[in-house]
C-alpha cells in the first residue's frame, strides 16, 4: 500500500500549489474542485470508470483524497486482459 501512498503524493503534488502532508486541507494544499477532477481522471484509468463527483464535498485534507483516489484505481494486480 505505501507504493500507492507514493504514487498518489507524486500525482496529487502536480496539481498542488503549495507544500501539503495527510493532514493538509485541500484548500491550503491550493486544490480546488477542477484540480480534484482532473486528479480523478488520472487515478482512474479505466475508460468505464465512473468518477462520483458528490463525494468531493466530503473531502476535507489531504488523506481524505487519498483514500477517495484509492478507491478509483484499478485494483492491485489486474489487467485488461484478465476479464476474459
């Protein structure tokens, strides 16, 4: 899971302005409602992803992300071709 962790610091550090750790809001970490979209649309890969905007308005830091994030990402060890 930390391979994760990572992964979404370095993804999330593109859209922020400013220095942010779990604990950052995301208004302090300058990520903004289109910079959250834009971070989904990265994170989720599948192109038959459904990306639920509503849950934006519960997210309040840095970790909240996260853990939305997570949840659209593929799951660990699977492929395209593994639904045959």
């Amino acid at each position: 899971m930390s391979d994760t962790l990572l992964d979404l610091d370095a993804t999330i550090a593109r859209y922020a302005t400013f220095a942010f750790d779990d604990t950052t809001p995301l208004l302090d970490a300058g990520l903004e409602s289109l910079a959250l979209l834009r971070l989904a649309v990265d994170v989720a890969t599948d192109d038959d992803a459904e990306i639920d905007a509503t849950r934006l308005a519960d997210l309040k830091t840095v970790a909240d992300l996260k853990g939305w994030l997570a949840d659209l990402m593929p799951a660990a060890g699977t492929t395209e071709g593994d639904a045959r």
